[in-house]
C-alpha cells in the first residue's frame, strides 16, 4: 500500500457494473414519472446531472487524495452505522517499515464488532455478550469520547519475538487489545489479504485487555473448525504458540 494516494484505481469491470447498475436504477424511476415530471426535468439536465454528481460524492466521500486504507475504514464503519472522519482526529506517526493502521471509532463496542466480523466469518466465543465479559477499567485505549488510531506491524502471525512469555513478563508495555485485534481480523481478511486469515499457526495475546476475572483474552483462527476463535489465558501462563502484538500510538 502507498503511504499516500489511492493506489488501487477503479478498474474497468468496476465502472462497466457501476454504470450498469445505476443505469437501471434510474431507468425503472423514470419510467414511473409522468410526463410533466420528465418534461421538467428534461429541461434542467444541468441540475440533474450536479444532483447525481453530488448524491455520488456523499455516498462514495470526497477523499481527495487519502489512502485507500483510510477509505476503507470509513466505509466499514458507515457500514456498521457509524459515521466517522478520519480528517479529524490524529493519526499516530507510521513507525519504520511494514505496519497496518488500525481505527477504532467512537461507539464500535466488542458485541458490534463480533456481529460485524460475523458477517464475513464464524466466530467462537465462550459467552454471548463480550462486552459485559470484558473490564473496562483494564482497557489500555479505548474510544469513549472519539476515535483513535494505531499502527500493528504488519505480520499475519503475532511476533515471534514476543514469544514463551506471560502478560505478567511484558509488565507494561503497549500491546493491543482485545478490540483492535478483531477489527485486524476484519481488516486483514477483506482488505490485506482478500479472503485469508491471521493467526493459523500461533495465538495473539491481546495484551491490552483483560476479562472480568483477570485472565488475558488471546485471537487465532481455528483451520480444523474454520472460524475466529477468542479465548482467555492466565496472566503468569507461558505457551509458545502464544505471542504478542506490539503497537505504536
């Protein structure tokens, strides 16, 4: 991906469909009018063709020049019924290298990113409502009063480097929660790498969070059973097939 500039312009076949689809759309509503209706409106081209325009621009977003990975956060959110602009809040410096930038809006809860995720795969979680299971108070970000951004090297396996080790060893340092790890899942699987899966070898201890009862939450998909599985860990645990994820905010 190009640090800035769309770099994946709409191809041909996207244009062909677009056009197609709209066309249609717009053709069956015609059809419906009456002839003083098209008559009018026959005589202001001009303005319908600004009203297409516009009513375009608001759906699709007036990027300018923004990368194509901030689009398509905003898209997804838009998707889920949140609105944000990624032009106004901060986002963190890109450290050297490969990294993934992860948005976290304001209003995007555990249970709503479950149920997004759901939408493109299966998920296993002991409980019903990840967000009652899931200590507020443990979190080390969270979006409650605006957005914010984070940058996730970009590995589809956790860091080796950060491997045998307990979330009591790493002490305090940055590590991503429990909810930037599932939107990675997203984000990895529609976007990075169209239809693949992080996590098929080892597990990601979200380091960030931690359950009600102290335990750690860790993320990995599961071959055998073709899901998201999110399970829990003891803080003193060491595994290692259990890894961590460092981020940069």
């Amino acid at each position: 991906m190009k640090e800035h500039g769309t770099d994946r312009p709409i191809t041909k076949k996207q244009v062909s469909d677009l056009c197609a689809g709209v066309t249609g759309e717009i053709l069956s509503f015609v059809q419906n009018l009456n002839f003083e209706q098209a008559k009018w409106l026959f005589s202001h081209k001009a303005q319908l063709a600004n009203a297409i325009r516009d009513a375009i621009r608001a759906m699709a977003g007036n990027f300018g020049d923004s990368p194509d990975y901030l689009i398509w956060w905003q898209n997804f959110y838009r998707e889920e019924g949140i609105e944000i602009d990624f032009r106004t809040f901060e986002i963190p410096e890109k450290p050297y290298g490969d990294w993934w930038l992860i948005l976290v809006a304001h209003g995007m809860t555990y249970n709503k990113v479950i149920q997004a995720l759901r939408k493109k795969l299966e998920a296993w979680l002991y409980t019903k409502d990840l967000d009652a299971a899931i200590n507020p108070n443990k979190e080390q970000r969270r979006a409650i009063y605006k957005p914010y951004a984070i940058w996730v090297q970009a590995k589809p396996e956790a860091d080796l480097k950060l491997t045998n080790k307990s979330a009591s060893d790493f002490g305090d340092m940055p590590g991503v929660t429990l909810l930037e790890r599932l939107l990675l899942e997203v984000f990895y699987y529609c976007f990075v790498a169209t239809g693949k899966h992080l996590d098929l070898q080892n597990i990601t201890l979200c380091l960030g969070s931690r359950y009600n009862d102290g335990n750690v939450p860790g993320v990995n998909f599961c071959s055998s059973g073709d899901e998201v599985d999110i399970g829990d860990y003891r803080p003193e645990g060491r595994h290692e097939n259990v890894h961590s994820r460092q981020v940069v905010f």
